[in-house]
C-alpha cells in the first residue's frame, strides 16, 4: 500500500514515509493509493478487543510495517492511560448510541490517534534512517495540542511546538496545554483564530528555504495534525470497533446498515467514517453536524465552499473552523482521483477563499447529510438529554445529538446511529452545567467541575485532577504574522 498526493499523482511514498512527512511537498494530503477491504467478517470482528480490531484495520493501510513493529505501536498506545477497558465505550441515550472516545489522558477524542502517532512516527523514523530530530509542528482548536503534547512529551529524538489561539480555547483546554511538562514541548498563543494557526504552520511546511535550514541544522518537520495519515489511518479504527460492538451487542445483525453522526470542524473524524465505509463498513448516511461556523453545512447544501464569513466563537470552540483541511481528501476521491482539478479548487479556496464544485462531482455526496446547530440548540440539547437520560454530554457531542434529531425529523430514518462522542463534558464544564441550570454561571471552573461530578455520578479524570494547581510552564504569545520567527527562535536556527 503506498500513498500519493492529493495535489501530485506523480508523488509516490510508502507509509512510514507518509507519516514522517505529514504533509506532502506540494502542500498536498496523502492518500492511500487504492482502498482496502477488511480481511474478517464482522462476527469475527465482534469477538476481538480494541487493540486486536486496530490491528486488523491498521495492518491494511500500514503494509511497510511488520506483525511485531506495528503490535507493538498498537500495545503500547491502548493501555492503562484509557480509563476504561473497553477503550472507547458505547452509551445509549436519546434513541443513539454514543461512542465515547474521550477515556483517554486528555479526556477528547484526538488521544485515539495521538496516543499511537509518537510510536508510529519514531518506528517510521527508524525504518527510513532518519537523522534529524523530528519538530512536530501542530495547530491546535483546543483539543490536538494538549493530545499531541502528552503523546511526543519527552519522546527521544522529537521536538514539538503547538500554536494555538489565544482567545478561541476553553480555559480548561488552556490550562492543560499551558501546563504541560516535557523538555521538548513548546506551547504557543497567537493573536488570531485557529484558521491563523493552521494557515501558518502549513506555510512553515511549504517553505522550502525553511526546510533546508532546519536540514542544515538537524532537524525536520511532521505533523500531528490530522493532516498526516498516521492519524486519520487510527481513526478508522473506531468506527469498525463501534459496528462490532453493536453486532455483538445484538443492536444489528452483521450486515446491516448504520448512520455515523459527527461533529465535524476539521473534517478528519467524519472522513475516517468515509474510509470505514470504502473498507466494508455498512454506513448508509453521514451526518455532519456544525456549530454556527456552518461552512460544511453550506457546501453539502450548494456545492461551493466559502470561507469568506465571520468566524464565530462558540461553546464547541474545537469545531471553530473555516478552512477543513481534510475535505480536500473527499475532494480529491469525488474529483475521480484527479489532482490537477484538486489543485485548481484548492488554489481557488486558497487566492479566493471560495471553490465550486462541478455537479458530477455533487452527486457523489448524497450520502452525506449537512446540519448546523445554534448555540441555543446546543445547551437545549444538553439539558433535554440530561433530563431525560441522566446522561450529560458535552458541547461538540451536542452539536451531533441535535444534528441527529434535525436529522430524524427530516428522514424518519431511525437505523441505529452510533454519535462520536468527541469530549469529556468536564473540558468544558461552564457551557455543559449552565445548560443544565444557568445558575451554575456564578460559580468558578473548578467549582463547576465538583458540581458536574455531583450530578453525573462519573469520576472527575485525572486530567482534570491534574491543571487543578499546575503551575503555568508556556506563557509565550505572538501575533500570527510571527510564527515562523518564534519557531526559529524555538530551535535556534
């Protein structure tokens, strides 16, 4: 299995080279070059634990490494750091059923990836002899940059920088980047929104004087991002163990076909949800679900893609994005594969901040259904679930729980659906208990955090136990114009 650039046919790298990279020269995505099939029934599925479903996916799309070296990945990532054995957990609620994926260190679902990217990356960097010390270099929304933190802290032979911005995070997701420990991790606030961040970090990697001083000096860039495919390929993972767990819980028989539900900002979850389905998976619709930065919403609607908008700050501020990076993946595979039309749409989005879609191309999007939710639907959501299931979700979750109502009125279509239950509610405590009551808003974060544990009868995690008193270690801020700069500053070159 090898893997070529959205934006370059001719770009032609294995795996590991895939992971190491992140992005391609060109600025384009990697891409598996053909999709696989899953090599075992669903019934088969239904018997294995986590790690052993991850291997059975991942061992399709990762063919340069060997049984041992990718088990090995695998074991070390799925352990005792997940607070519960099942490793993502299924809870029925509100007629769906909601995968949570936030039993990892930093309570969110991008430690499903993050948790085995470093090992991925660092058996890569072994496999390719590379001797550079790797700079993960990452733009975060709120919930990669603390995840890629505790994955690379004090990985041999790493460096990484996280920018983030300054206002457009929750205080908990601040306080756990800020706090973070490790030699070699660097945490950066910028003046600007995420689509700053992530514009300038994909510049970085674009600059090709700044890839030979950083070679001149020892080191090279990857991503964390779910740009690189050593995080989408361990996305795909959950969406098989999810339908697994539903065949063996008897909720489907094997074969039958569900909905995925997906807050959505950057487009990587709900894209592993596509991959799923290209593997075998029996997902009939997609729903993508938005917050009032609506962008995906309105392409799946029209057909055209327009970040020029005012960007919101919301309650879900992890789906706070305009520019979705990896819609340029499901871009690419609707275009028919054709990366010179890719590039002609991406150059658009990029000069104009608009593209267009042909009507073929349209077409091949029917099984995705676009929502949006208003800030006052999400608390509502919140409280109505709360109150009728004595189950409390938090804001992103929200978003696709009334997505999914939006979604049933409009269908009648009522096959099972499992939600991706992106975050714990304790991230975001203030918007998750203010729903519930908004008399809570007197009260202090961590006030807020005893009182959700009160109501929720569920442990407070111990990332949660740990920012209670951590000292700040990353208070550096720069305008977005600087990033570059503060890197060099950062590596002394």
């Amino acid at each position: 299995m090898n893997y070529k650039s959205t934006r370059d046919n001719n770009e032609v790298v294995t795996a590991s080279q895939a992971i190491l990279k992140g992005l391609a020269k060109d600025g384009g995505l990697y891409v598996p070059e053909s999709m696989p099939k899953l090599s075992v029934s669903f019934d088969e599925l239904a018997k294995m634990n986590y790690r052993e479903v991850a291997y059975t996916v991942m061992k399709e799309f990762l063919t340069d490494f060997t049984e041992e070296e990718l088990k090995y990945c695998i074991d070390s990532a799925y352990d005792s750091k997940f607070d519960t054995p099942e490793i993502a957990p299924i809870k029925k609620a509100d007629g769906a059923y909601f995968l949570e994926l936030f039993h990892g260190k930093t309570i969110a679902f991008k430690d499903m990836a993050l948790s085995i990217l470093p090992y991925l990356l660092t058996t890569s960097a072994k496999k390719n002899n590379v001797k550079n010390e790797i700079v993960i270099l990452t733009a975060t929304s709120g919930d990669t940059g603390k995840a890629a933190l505790a994955g690379f802290a004090d990985v041999k032979g790493t460096k990484i920088i996280v920018f983030y911005p300054k206002d457009g995070v929750s205080p908990v997701q601040e306080k756990q980047m800020v706090t973070q420990k490790g030699d070699n991790t660097y945490v950066v606030g910028i003046t600007g929104n995420f689509d700053d961040a992530q514009t300038g970090v994909k510049n970085m990697f674009n600059d090709a004087d700044l890839a030979k001083l950083m070679d001149d000096n020892g080191y090279q860039f990857s991503s964390a991002n779910s740009i690189n495919i050593g995080r989408l390929v361990p996305q795909i993972v959950y969406y098989v163990y999810a339908y697994s767990r539903l065949v063996k819980d008897g909720v489907v028989a094997a074969g039958d076909k569900i909905n995925v539900d997906v807050p959505t900002g950057n487009f990587g979850n709900i894209l592993a949800s596509y991959y799923a389905k290209a593997m075998g998976l029996p997902i009939d619709r997609f729903i993508c679900a938005s917050n009032e930065n609506k962008v995906l919403f309105d392409f799946f609607k029209t057909g055209t893609y327009d970040r020029n908008r005012d960007f919101i700050l919301t309650s879900s501020p992890s789906m706070d994005i305009l520019i979705s990076s990896n819609l340029e993946r499901l871009i690419y595979k609707i275009a028919g594969n054709d990366s010179d039309k890719n590039v002609e749409l991406m150059k658009s989005l990029s000069e104009k901040g608009v593209y267009e879609i042909t009507d073929d191309m349209k077409a091949q999007l029917d099984e995705f259904y676009g929502g949006f939710t208003t800030e006052e639907g999400t608390a509502e959501i919140i409280s109505k679930i709360y109150k009728e299931d004595n189950y409390i979700i938090d804001t992103h979750t929200a978003v696709a729980a009334h997505v999914y109502n939006q979604y049933v009125a409009d269908t009648n279509d009522t096959k099972p659906t499992v939600i991706a239950s992106t975050a714990s509610p304790y991230k975001f405590a203030r918007s998750v208990m203010t729903a519930i009551d908004p008399a809570y808003d007197s009260k202090t974060d961590f006030e807020l955090i005893d009182e959700l544990n009160k109501l929720s009868n569920v442990a407070i995690p111990q990332a949660i136990e740990d920012i209670r008193s951590a000292p700040i270690l990353h208070d550096t801020v720069v305008d977005s114009k600087d990033m570059c700069a503060q890197v060099k500053k950062i590596l002394n070159i």
